[in-house]
C-alpha cells in the first residue's frame, strides 16, 4: 500500500483511490469483479485493488452483502 509521504505524492498514493472506488457504489451495489472492471484503467494491479477495498471496509464505507458490495453512507443519505 502506497501511503502519501515526501516521497509519494497524495496523487499517486492508494488513498487517492478511494473516491474512484466510492463514485462507482454511490450509483449501484456492483459485485467485486463488476467493480474491478469499471475502475481497473484507474487501478494499477488487482493487488492495490483488493488493499482499497480492505481499507474502505475496515473504515466502515463500504459493507459485503453476499456477493454485492454496498456503499454503507447510502445508507445514511436516504
């Protein structure tokens, strides 16, 4: 996982992720692969993907249910 430091630019650390993950689950609830697809040109390896989703779900942001990935601040918007 790339942290943001003098040597790492937030541009370029896995933080500045999250939104491209988070955009994508504010429209729908998407399966893990669903997902990957839209947003794997953003993504460098499937590796940094999976730490994204580990990190937003350790956060409380995003929720698994079954086999869909569900944004948890929907939740609270409707």
């Amino acid at each position: 996982m790339r942290f943001p430091s003098k040597v790492t630019s937030y541009k370029v650390s896995t933080i500045a992720l999250f939104p491209v993950i988070l955009i994508q689950l504010e429209k729908k609830d998407l399966t893990p692969s669903e997902l990957y697809k839209k947003v794997k040109n953003k993504v460098s390896v499937v590796q940094e993907y999976l730490e994204i989703l580990d990190c937003l779900y350790a956060l409380g942001k995003i929720e698994l249910e079954g086999e869909v990935i569900h944004y948890a601040e929907r939740d609270i918007l409707q």
